[in-house]
C-alpha cells in the first residue's frame, strides 16, 4: 500500500500568492530578467531531416553566448559545441506570442547525416549582467529520412499541444494579453517565439499534475504544480504540456528498453503525411490534446 503525505508542499507562496498561482495570469516576456540579462530563442521550424539547416533566432542582452546541443534519449549524447557567438537584443512586437518575435537569425547549422532521429536539448549559456550565468533551454526534432523502418516504432510529439499551452509572450489558447482590456486568450498562437520556462527541461522534484497527497474531505483544494511554478520563475502550464512533462518519459523509457524509436513532430504529419507510411507502428503518447 502506497502511503502519501498528508500535507501539501510548502513553497515559501503566502495565502494570496497561493490564490494568485492558480487564478492569476503570469508567463514569460522579453524583458522580465532585465536586472539579470537574459537569452531566449527559438528555431525556424519544429523538425529537421539530416542535411537540412536549423535557423536560430536569439535574443540576447549578453554580447556572446556558448551552445551545446545533446540528444534527449535513452542516453544523452553531445553531437555539438560552440562558444563566442555574437548575439545581440531584438525587440519584439507586444502581442508576440500571437504574431511572432520577428528576430534575425542569429546562427544557422547543418543536421549531421549521423544524427539518429530523436529530440534534441538545445542549451544556450551567457554571462549576466551580475555576473552570473542566465541559460535558456530550446529543442527540436531530427525526424526520419522517408522509407520503410521494419521493426521501428514511430513516436509522434505533442507540437500542437507545446503550442496551445506555451505562455512566452503572453498568450496561449487558455489565457492572454489580447484584446481591448488586455485579458483574452489567443485563439491565434505563433510558433516563432521561445519555448516557455519547463516546456524542455525540469527538474526532478518538480511536481506533477496527479495530487500526491492524501487529504480528508472538505479539504480546500490545492495545486501544488501551480504554486510551483510561481515560486520558481516557471511557466504556469509546464505541466499540461511539453517535452519534459510528457514526451520525454515515453521516448527516454522505450530506447532504454531496447526499442527502436524515431521521432516526429505532429507538423511533420500535416505537411509530409506519408511519414507513416514507412511503420507499421505509431504511438501518440502523454496528453496530446491537440
């Protein structure tokens, strides 16, 4: 018998911070950490195919950055390293995460003929104005090359899902900074704007949307993911959806487990539908709403 806590979690969050954690809207904005410096980006597409070039657009209040990128598999795997590349800070349209940042290409590279199809951890590292480091956590997907995969299983990400819940900017299909007062929704998201805070990357305590406390009836409910989020500077929907809440376990258990897995994104299925073509198994997995 599984025995839980009693109690919830307790995140330093006051009363009213708690109420704000679940009803109040925060997210990511260009600016937010200007005391600290920042660095953001994201990639001119979701998924790559070998020999096809990534775009990334970085905004940054640091002259220069360091890049590694590692596979997100079954094992971690380096495939790329550079250090001292010129950023700059772009400005951004105030309704962004509706229409797009509209940044410059920061840095272009080529996907290697040998890297496997999988997910791939971008982490971008500069110097802050305190001293130091700020880090931002990007991704994107090698997806298979076209033809018959026997025995290979084709895993297909949750993309619409990462963009419907994604708060950077502002706005999702949930909550927003649209309309006269400032306070609607987006039922228009863009997909050229960073990733929010835990879509990529969280760590292991972080907590999860099933309750893991058992608590007698009557009891005022809590959300301890929320009020998380709050006290550490995280999207408020890390836990509804992305890479790291959801995708990632999947992926990371079925290669340990000696399976043979490719990756795609759901855009990957609209725009070259004849992916599927090549499996005769395909698995959508976690909370893929979209």
């Amino acid at each position: 018998m599984t025995h839980l806590p009693t109690e919830f979690p307790d995140f330093g969050l006051t009363p009213e911070q708690r109420r704000h954690a679940v009803r109040g809207h925060y997210y990511e904005w260009p600016g937010m950490d200007g005391e600290r410096g920042e660095i953001w980006c994201y990639s001119d597409r979701f998924s790559y195919r070998a020999g096809e070039t990534v775009a990334l657009h970085v905004s940054s209040t640091a002259a220069t950055f360091g890049m590694t990128i590692i596979r997100d598999g079954g094992s971690e795997t380096k495939v790329f390293e550079k250090s001292g590349i010129a950023a700059r800070w772009q400005e951004s349209p105030e309704q962004c995460s509706a229409e797009g940042c509209g940044w410059d290409a920061s840095l272009e590279f080529r996907v290697e003929n040998d890297w496997p199809s999988g997910a791939y951890r971008v982490t971008l590292t500069a110097d802050g104005r305190d001293g130091k480091p700020i880090q931002y956590h990007h991704i994107f997907i090698v997806s298979p090359q076209p033809g018959r995969k026997p025995g290979r299983v084709l895993q297909v990400a949750a993309t619409g899902t990462w963009l419907a819940y994604n708060t950077w900017g502002g706005s999702n299909h949930y909550q927003g900074i649209t309309g006269p007062d400032r306070n609607q929704y987006s039922p228009i998201v863009s997909a050229q704007r960073p990733w929010c805070r835990g879509f990529v990357v969280l760590p292991k305590d972080a907590p999860r949307v099933p309750l893991e406390v058992a608590v007698p009836p009557k009891t005022v409910p809590r959300y301890p993911h929320m009020e998380w989020a709050l006290a550490t500077g995280h999207s408020k929907k890390y836990a509804s959806s992305g890479w790291a809440s959801y995708d990632s376990h999947f992926f990371r258990f079925a290669e340990r487990a000696g399976y043979q897995v490719d990756l795609a994104s759901q855009h990957d299925l609209h725009f070259s539908p004849e992916i599927l073509d090549g499996y005769d198994c395909a698995v959508f997995i976690g909370h893929d709403e979209y």
